[in-house]
C-alpha cells in the first residue's frame, strides 16, 4: 500500500517569506489534485484536456490563490519580519 499523501508538507504553513508561501500553496494546490485523483495515469491523461480550457486554467489559479490566503494568515501576512526590517 502507498504512503498517504502529506497534505500539509512538513506539517506545517509557516514559511519564511511570501514567496516560500506562494510555492507552498502551489505544491498543496498539486497535492490537492493527488489525493482527489490518485490514479496518476488518469491525472496525466486529464492534465491534456485542462491545459487547453481556459476556464479550467483560472479555477486552479483561484485554488493556489486559497491556500496561499490560508498559509499568509497562518503567517501573520509576514508582518512580524516586515516590521524589523
């Protein structure tokens, strides 16, 4: 059997800085995708017809704009490092 998919890597949101965020929402977007279709033949074969649909290509967008939403507020926005700077 598998390893189950860690949702959160590292079990946890707090990164850095906002671009360490931003790519942390980008993977858990894709991790999102895994765990709802694990069949990675069936993921691959999807990923064609996605990437010519537009509306699609938005909807994941709106995804990664979520969980980077999620993982900003985890963060306080960054505003502690912000502020000694």
């Amino acid at each position: 059997m598998a390893d189950p998919i860690q949702l959160v890597p590292g079990n946890s949101l707090i990164t850095p800085t906002p671009e360490e965020g931003r790519q942390l929402a980008i993977k858990m977007a894709r991790l999102i995708i895994k765990a709802t279709q694990p069949d990675a033949a069936v993921r691959e074969k999807l990923r064609e017809i996605y990437a010519q649909d537009a509306t699609m290509l938005v909807l994941i967008g709106q995804t990664v704009a979520a969980e980077f939403a999620t993982i900003a507020a985890a963060n306080n926005y960054w505003q502690k490092s912000a502020v000694g700077s």
